[in-house]
C-alpha cells in the first residue's frame, strides 16, 4: 500500500496516535550543513577499516618512483616492501588517530541534537512517574536474571558470549578493526572506550546497564502511548491494573529483542532499540529524528530492517525522503569502499567458512528457521494475531498494516544471517505498539477474552526461551544458558 494511500486512513484510525511520533516545532540546533557534514564524516569513518585503508596507502605509495624506495631499503623488491612498511606506519601513527578524532567530533555534533531533545522534553519524564518505571524495569532485570543469568558465570570475558566477546576486544581500539562483521558496528565500542569500559568486565557491566535501560526505556514507551491516547479521548478511563499490566511487560520482555541480551551479553543491538524508544517516547524536530536514525545505523547496519517501515508508518511526511537520504549515504559509501560491488559488501555477512551462504542455510534448516521465528515471541504470536484480527474487524487499517509490517519486515533479512530468532525481533517496535494498545484497551474486551489473554502471557512466561542459530541444531537438546529456565528444559528432558 502507498503512503499516500495510508494517508486516507490516520484521521479516522483510532489507534493511529499509537503510531505516529509527535512532532516538535522547535528550532533545529545547527544549520544543515554542519548536520550532513557530520552525518558524512561519521558514516566515512565506519566504513574505512583499517586494512582497507592501508592497502589503499601502498597503493599510492608503490606509484612513486622505485628509487626513491631504493635509496632508503636494500631490500628484494624494495618498491612493494617498502610500501607496505611505510603504509603500516602512516595508518598506524596518523590515519587511526585521524579516523578517533574525527569520529568523535562529528558524534558529538549529532549526540549534542539528541541530547537537546531530552533536555528540553525532561518534563515528559516527571508527568511519566519516571521513578516508578525505574523501579519496575529494576525488578524486571531481576527476574529475568533469574530464568536466565547474563551470561553465565562460565564464559570467556566473564558473562560475555559469542560475539559480545568480540565486540569487548572491539572496544580497546575500535578504530584499528580490520574488514569483517564488526568494523561497521563503532558506536557502542566507541561509546566503550571513550569511557575507559574497553575492558571485558567493564564492558560487561556496560551492556549489563544498556539492558536495563532498554528495559526502562520499553515500559516508557508502552506507558507513554497509553497515557497518551488518554489525554487524546479526553477519558479518565479504566485501565488494567498493574498486576496484569506488568505481567504482559514481563512476559513479553522474554522475547528476543530483550532477552537476546541473558543468552548473549555484549551484543550491541539494544543500543539501536534504545535509541528508537526514545525518538517514540519524544516530541522530536526532523533534525533529532535524523539524528537518531544516523546514530542507530552507526551501532549496528541491521537497525536498517527495524527503521524502515517505522520512518515508512510513523515519521511526518516531510521527514521521510530527509531519512531515506541519509540510508543512501550509508549504503552508498559502505558499497563505494568494495568498488561498488554489493555482492563484496554482503560476502562477510553471508558466505560461510565452508563457502555456503545463509540463504542456502536457511533453505537446508527451514524447520529450524520457523521455529526461531516463534521463539522470537513464543506465545506472543497468538496475542499479536488476536489483535491483528480485531483491528482488521473493526478497520483500523492503517494500525493493521503499520504494525504486521514493523513485525514481519525482519522476514527480509533471514536469508542473509542465521540467526533467525534475534533477527526477528528487529520488529519488536511493533509488537509493543499491538501490547500498548491492548492494554489500553483490555476492559473493553469480553471477559473470557480478557481471561484467556492473561493466561496465554503467564504460559509465554514459563516457556524457555531458545535463540535458534540455523548452523547450531543442537542448542534444543543441550540448554547451555544457566538459571530458571535451564531447569525447565532439564525437567521436560527428563519427563520425556
């Protein structure tokens, strides 16, 4: 459906206020050109890694004349050794130095917009009772911690697993990464090592703190809507209560947006989901949205397949073709540093050591690729089509077709990555939007469905959560992840 299409249905759609960002008419911070030159600065930088950028040197250095090389090494092939000795030396010594100083100045210029944004709206979080959604996220955290302990105490890097290790080691010189999954992804080490987190317990507890923010930040979001369409209705109506209201906030928070960060201490995804929270949560200028898409495609390329249907659904008009500017800027120069070639791009990402890729993986495991779908949400799924079905019988299009689409759009991602169960829930933004609204909603629906919706979250709370990785078939006989639910699974085995 086109966005001129889905335009007709805002103003009759109920539910549209639970979608669309409030706009702020306040003044941007900075001119333009210092917001782009930045945006292109910063975007440079992520796709320069270091072995690109010394290849590069001894390249030009090998155009010199070979005397000049001769003069200074008595060596066999004097021109090409010396190139790469010197290329080391001036990527290591300047152009390393360059790339932090550089990168820092221009995240500075683009954290500074957002920064503003939270200052100037810090009454939003005095009318939110922020203390008590402190609180609450702090006692979520806890329990979470309880089915499913960050990590284990068993790891390399105390609690960090899988490539959370790698991104700690990141950390210590983020901007010497060669090419490869990770060189793209500076923001959160960046962040790391700005304040001396670089380190794998500091940054463990660093990821540790970003989880519970995320956590604070998802209960800001879902209470800000509902508070929202309050003020909109003009209604002092009943809403559910805080039993049941936080049970649904810790059910759904086992999904694998959240719990990605128990099973996998480190990764750098909850930064991205922060992020976007926040830019929910605030009346924001086109500037600070911008702002905030560019720093969520810093942290992570895969926040690309989160963002585009809610800049497509959720930002003003005028916004949209500002922020597909900005994906092409990135897109463009991450092709532009492999010659263009949009295959060399995708090859770390999609081609295995063994030369298969991930969609032939994907096609080989197609049992397991629905299987990590479900468990991106478990029995969330069933709640998710229950208000799906009632907001098509009641033609609340527009809030139909937004929210499917910010869920499903990570299909499009699977065939390019195998694990399927995080990827999934890239659409996350979505699925709280669909729990917003049946909260706020709740005492409307019949008794019996009210019942047996309450009863599907407490079933979704017991089930283990499993993150399916397509080339690990054996993570459903062997639970590595300590706590609660290793118990669970332990017991079913046992039964069985």
């Amino acid at each position: 459906m086109k966005i001129r299409q889905l335009e007709q249905f805002k103003a009759s759609d109920k539910y549209s206020n639970f979608i669309l960002f409030n706009n702020s008419t306040s003044k941007k911070l900075i001119p333009w050109t210092i917001f782009w030159s930045s945006v292109i600065v910063i975007f440079g930088v992520v796709h320069l890694p270091k072995d690109k950028l010394q290849n590069f040197i001894a390249q030009l250095l090998q155009t010199l004349p070979a005397k000049f090389f001769e003069a200074l090494f008595n060596k066999d092939d004097p021109q090409h050794i010396a190139a790469q000795y010197m290329a080391g030396g001036i990527v290591n010594k300047l152009l390393i130095p360059l790339k932090e100083f550089l990168f820092y100045a221009a995240l500075l210029v683009i954290f500074s917009i957002v920064i503003k944004s939270i200052w100037r709206e810090r009454h939003f979080w005095n009318q939110l009772k922020a203390h008590r959604i402190a609180l609450s996220a702090l006692s979520i955290f806890l329990i979470l911690s309880v089915l499913i302990f960050p990590g284990g105490l068993h790891s390399e890097g105390l609690g960090l697993v899988g490539m959370g290790t790698d991104y700690a080691r990141m950390s210590g010189n983020p901007f010497a990464e060669n090419t490869g999954w990770y060189y793209r992804r500076l923001l959160k080490p960046a962040i790391a090592h700005f304040l001396y987190l670089d380190e794998p317990i500091r940054y463990y507890l660093l990821s540790l703190f970003g989880t519970y923010l995320l956590i604070f930040m998802m209960l800001a979001f879902i209470e800000a809507k509902i508070k929202h369409s309050q003020e909109i209705q003009n209604t002092t109506k009943k809403t559910l209560e805080f039993n049941s209201r936080y049970l649904y906030y810790l059910s759904i928070a086992t999904s694998s947006y959240l719990i990605t960060d128990f099973l996998w201490p480190g990764y750098a995804d909850h930064l991205s989901f922060i992020l976007i929270f926040l830019m929910a949560c605030l009346p924001m200028n086109s500037q600070e949205r911008l702002a905030i898409v560019a720093l969520c495609m810093v942290n992570h390329e895969g926040s690309a397949f989160s963002l585009i249907p809610i800049i497509l659904f959720c930002f003003p008009k005028q916004d949209i073709k500002r922020t597909f500017l900005l994906f092409t800027l990135y897109f463009g120069l991450w092709f532009a540093s492999y010659g263009l070639s949009i295959g060399g791009a995708l090859a770390p990402n999609i081609v295995r050591q063994d030369d298969s890729t991930s969609l032939q993986l994907l096609i080989e495991h197609f049992d397991y690729a629905i299987a990590g779908v479900f468990f991106a949400y478990k029995l969330f799924w069933i709640i998710f089509l229950y208000m799906a079905f009632r907001l098509w019988f009641h033609k609340h299009i527009f809030s139909l077709v937004a929210t499917t689409s910010m869920v499903l759009f990570p299909i499009f991602i699977l065939p390019i990555g195998w694990d399927t169960t995080r990827l999934m829930g890239l659409g996350c933004f979505g699925m709280l939007i669909v729990l917003a609204i049946l909260i706020d909603e709740h005492h409307q629906l019949p008794k019996r469905v009210q019942g047996l919706l309450l009863i599907i979250a407490t079933l979704n709370l017991v089930i283990p959560s499993f993150s399916v990785v397509l080339e690990r078939q054996e993570s459903f006989s062997n639970y590595p992840y300590p706590g609660l639910y290793k118990l669970i699974v332990w017991s079913l085995n046992s039964f069985n």
